[in-house]
C-alpha cells in the first residue's frame, strides 16, 4: 500500500533552515505529482507546494515561495522540502503528500 514516511524535522531558531525529507513506496512515485502541506497547532491544514511527476511544473503558496523550495529526487524515491529563513509562524506538523493520502508528518519548532 502507498507509504509516505517524513523526516527531518525538529527545533531550529528563527532565520533558520531545515530540509525535510518524505520517502515514498508502495507506488511508482516517478508517476505521480506530489505536495507538501502543514498544519499548525489549533489551526487547519494548509497547502504549500506542489511539483508534478516530471519536476517541471512547480508552485507554491504566496507565504512560503520565496523561502521553500520543493523537489524530488525519483531516484530515491524521496520528496524534499528546503526551508529558509523560518519563522515562528512556520512552526506546525509537516506532511507530504500523494492526494488525500499524507504520512504521519514531521515536526518543526521554530522557537529562539
């Protein structure tokens, strides 16, 4: 069955980077467009980038696309996320995703 397994997270101080990564199986991902999206505590799931099966076609939400970037490597058969000048508000639970169907997420703290 499909598996999307995040990593990467965790407490970084604000102006901070993480990358984040989500190994997918289950499915054949050079198949398919995939995306990132959050949840931040008390609030509600919130799309931020998506890139097509080819790599090709990329977008994101206005808040994160001069910060994030999203990528993959079908190789591996992994999703990235790099994450640049992190702010607090950035602080939530961080899926990827294939449709309707996320991982178990990974958290990032941005707190000093």
């Amino acid at each position: 069955q499909v598996q999307l397994v995040e990593s990467g997270g965790g407490l970084v101080q604000p102006g901070g980077s993480l990358k984040l990564s989500c190994v997918a199986s289950g499915f054949t991902f050079s198949n398919y467009g995939m995306s990132w999206v959050r949840q931040a505590p008390g609030k509600e799931l919130e799309w931020l980038a998506d890139i097509d099966s080819t790599g090709a076609k990329i977008y994101y939400e206005d808040p994160v696309k001069d910060r994030f970037t999203i990528s993959r490597d079908d190789a591996k058969n992994t999703l990235y996320l790099q994450m640049n000048s992190l702010v607090p508000e950035d602080t939530a639970v961080y899926y990827c995703s294939r449709g309707a169907t996320r991982g178990k997420g990974t958290l990032v703290n941005v707190s000093s």
